[in-house]
C-alpha cells in the first residue's frame, strides 16, 4: 500500500543528492578533484543547506590508478581520497572509506551503508568516485609537471586487502587472460555459439545493441564522447578480437566524476531536504561469481541471474514495472547475460542505459555504476510513478549488485532485510591441471602488435572437468586455422603442464 512521505519511518534511508562532472577536454585537474566537484554538486542537489557540515561518513570508489601496474600515476596521489573530498567541501567525517576494486562498488557501498543507515548506525553518507586518466595521459604524453599527491593524518579505512574473493584462477592468468577484454570474450563467444550466430552475423548484434546506447549517450550533456555511433561506425572500428571493434567495448580515457548523498528520512526532515527530492530503495541484492573456468555455462552468470531476481523480488515487481533500466554494459555479453535471463530484447528497442553506457558514455574505473545511480535518482525524480534498476558487476561477471528506486514510498526495513546470495549452492565445474586431450567450450583470438595472432580456449575433458590453455608464441598456425573456420566442440591436443601453462593445437 502506497503511504504519504510524512509516515515513513523516521530511519528509513533515503538518497537526497546526485552529482556528477565532465571535463570533454584536457585539464590539470586530479581524479580527486573531480570527485570533489561531483561531490559539491551533490550536495547542491539536495537543495538544503549546510549540509557537508552533517557527512558523517565519506567512501571513495578505489582508482584506477590505486590498483597495481596497469595505470600508474606519475603526478602522485592522495594519501586519504575521503579526506582530499571532505577539504574540499569542507567536511569533518568520523568514517573515511577507501573501497575494494570492482565496479560492483559504488552499488555495493550504497548496500552497506542503507543497512547502517537503517539500524542507526551512520547519519549522512557521501559516496563518491571520479577518474581523470584523459588528464593524466594527456599529461604524461605532453611531458607536463604535476602535482597531484595530497597527505593526510587523519584515519583512513583502506578496503582493498580485505578482499579475499578468486575473481580468477591461477591457471587462467598464466594461460594468457591477463586483459579482461580476453575473457569477456570467451563469455561473448559461448554467447555466439549458444545463439547459433557466425562471427558476422552476432558481431552485427552487438553492433545494433551498442548503436542504441551510443544514441542515448550522444544527448547526455554529461557524457565523455559527443556524437553518435551507428551500427556501421561501430563495425569498422579498430579490431581488439576475432569478435570485439574498439568502439563496442569500455573506454577509460575519461574525465568523469558522480557522487551521491544518502541519510535516513528523520535526518532528511531535520535538515529541511525538500520531500521531492528524496528517492527510495525498493530493491537492494548482491552476491559472487565463480571463476570462469568453473561455471557450468560460461555463456551468462548464475549470480548475476540470482542477484536481479532477489531485487526484483524485494521491490514486489516483475521486470515489466521497470520503468528505467542501467545494465552494466562495459562488453555487450555483460548486457545480454542480464536482457536474455529478464526476457528483455537486445536489439536497441528498448534503452538498456541511462547514461549511455561505458562504451559511449565512459568508462570511469570502478566508478561507472555510480553514474548509473545518478541517472536514476534524476530520472525518477522527473517520472514520480516510475521505477529504475541499475545493475552492476565487478571483475568478469564476478563481483554482483543491482538496486531499485524509485520516488513512490518505501517502508522496507533494510536494517535485517537479506540482501546478499551465498555462492555455496552454485554448480560448479572441476579445473583439470594437466588435460592432456579435451574439446573447444569457448576461444577468443586476438592480434599483437608485432602481427601475429594468438589464441585462448576455454576447454572441457570427456570427464568433464575444465582448462584454460593458450597457443604457443610460436605457433601462428592453430590461432589463423580457428579464425577460418568455427571450432568450437573439436578436439585439441595439449601439452603437460610447465608452471600451470598448457599449449594446445588442433587435433
């Protein structure tokens, strides 16, 4: 039963502001600069004032930059992000949250903290992310001098080591899935061959499912890339893989910040929020995957399928009262392991975006989904009857969360509403260390810089336990023969294992 914003319950939690920024061209701004800015239009959004001073609690999605090798940052870095964030908006926060990797984060964050909203235990929470790599390549090739370290004394809580969940096997990282585009791959294939599609005919999908959020994209004022792409521009883009164009998959060249502000309904009165621009949550579900080589079909996500269903079925809805859809969309399967489980079409008749995606929009790290909630807060705001989903995933459709809002009241009590999925009851498949024969589950090829060509097959053996194996460096032959012809189910010959590498030919 639909009730009066003045009867719901004074620790009901509620998102009260939206931020986000864009910078289209170079600047000397950090990736903390940017989430600070999105974070002062959040906090503007909510249309009340002193609100900083009441933060309580400020987490930053964890950068790019902040996760190994693959995206160093010359110009230094903050020491507390929370921190670099609340001096500039000129807050005090007890708690500075630092999160995990995973672009699950900012929705599993939002999780967190309605829980601890709820049960008392937070006030106002800002959450915030921004990556500005545009700016720090453009610095780096221009051979400028900046400046972006920040140190700080005040206590940060830095999530990263706590992270214990195997997004990955040791096999699959040594038999060549080092880039995760390489395994979305073999995900995008299994997809392929499980629709019956050649090459061609499912790399024309995915150009039509991708033409549809690159229309969405081309008119939001927020997003990184102007213009818009058709099915053709995408299809004659740079080739990454046997399947994938350059233009159907994340880019993370970005200057793009979100944030969000979210406190309970009591505090929302107290600080005078007006009532119009408070959002609910009707829906909130999060659970893990298995590594790629144990799930049972590589071609979707158990999880990801149960993770939206207990949403849906927190909320009391069917996807045919979605009104509003964000589907994490940073490689076309990552879409339609969602539209194929939901019923949903994939051919661009209906929006599966807010923003436009990861591909068109941008790709900011970790932080996109943030941008999805955003969207959804705004669009709600303006549709009051309606109700968005936004769907996120970390790693290869490893890490899940997905979340329902909408302006219509909510009463669920999410301080003991369950809202995470054990992974326990999955069905799983054996890694086989030394396979010696098998048969073609999945493959992705792809070209390297030198010219050659390499291959990487997801593989079964007639016991049905499962490999991952890779060509040899030296062996141009088997990756060109899998490009000419499909070969998926043939049988391969593999090589004992040396340091968990196996080298596979065609039988």
């Amino acid at each position: 039963m639909k009730i009066g914003a003045d009867q719901v319950p004074d620790n009901t939690p509620v998102l009260v502001g939206a931020g986000q920024v864009v910078e289209r061209d170079a600047t000397d701004n950090s990736h903390m600069a940017l989430a600070a800015q999105a974070a002062g239009n959040a906090i503007s959004d909510t249309g009340a004032a002193d609100i900083a001073a009441q933060i309580d609690t400020i987490c930053v999605t964890r950068l790019f930059s902040d996760m190994g090798h693959l995206w160093p940052c010359k110009w230094g870095r903050s020491d507390n992000p929370p921190q670099s964030i609340a001096q500039a908006i000129g807050a005090a926060p007890a708690h500075r949250i630092y999160t995990k990797t995973g672009g699950n984060e900012p929705l599993s964050g939002l999780i967190e903290f309605a829980r601890d909203i709820a049960r008392g235990e937070r006030s106002v929470v800002l959450l915030a992310g921004a990556e500005a790599l545009k700016n720090q390549r453009y610095a780096e090739r221009e051979q400028r001098e900046l400046d972006w370290n920040e140190h700080f004394s005040e206590e940060l809580e830095d999530r990263e080591n706590e992270d214990k969940w195997s997004i990955a096997t040791t096999q699959e990282v040594k038999n060549g899935l080092n880039n995760v585009m390489y395994y979305y791959a073999l995900v995008e294939q299994a997809q392929r061959h499980k629709a019956c599609r050649s090459v061609a005919e499912h790399q024309q999908a995915m150009a039509n499912l991708t033409e549809s959020f690159s229309a969405v994209a081309s008119s939001n004022p927020y997003a990184q890339f102007a213009g818009k792409q058709s099915a053709a521009d995408i299809l004659a883009a740079p080739e990454m893989t046997h399947l994938y164009t350059k233009r159907m998959i994340a880019q993370d060249g970005v200057n793009l910040g979100a944030a969000l502000l979210m406190c309970s309904a009591g505090k929302a009165r107290e600080l005078g929020i007006p009532e119009s621009n408070w959002v609910y949550i009707h829906g909130l579900a999060e659970g893990n995957e298995l590594e790629l080589t144990r799930r049972p079909d590589p071609a979707t996500s158990a999880m990801a399928c149960r993770v939206v269903d207990r949403a849906l079925a927190i909320a009391g809805l069917g996807i045919d009262d979605i009104d509003l859809l964000d589907i994490y969309s940073c490689f076309p399967c990552a879409v339609t392991a969602i539209t194929t489980h939901l019923g949903l079409p994939s051919d661009g008749s209906r929006p599966l975006t807010l923003t436009g995606g990861l591909p068109y929009f941008g790709g900011p790290g970790n932080n996109y989904s943030m941008h999805g909630m955003v969207e959804a807060i705004w669009q709600a705001r303006k549709q009051p009857d309606s109700y968005a989903m936004v769907t996120s995933n970390g790693g290869v459709l490893s890490k899940h969360a997905t979340g329902i809002y909408s302006r219509v009241t909510s009463t669920i009590d999410w301080s003991n509403t369950d809202t995470t999925i054990s992974s326990d009851d999955l069905d799983r498949c054996e890694v086989c260390a030394d396979p010696g024969t098998g048969t073609i589950v999945s493959y992705t090829v792809h070209h390297d810089r030198d010219g050659g060509a390499h291959a990487i097959i997801l593989g079964e053996t007639d016991s049905g336990e499962r490999f991952i194996s890779g060509t040899a460096d030296d062996d141009l032959l088997t990756a060109v023969a899998m490009l000419s012809e499909d070969p998926t189910g043939k049988q391969v010959v593999v090589t004992p294992p040396e340091d968990e590498r196996l080298h596979f030919q065609l039988a």
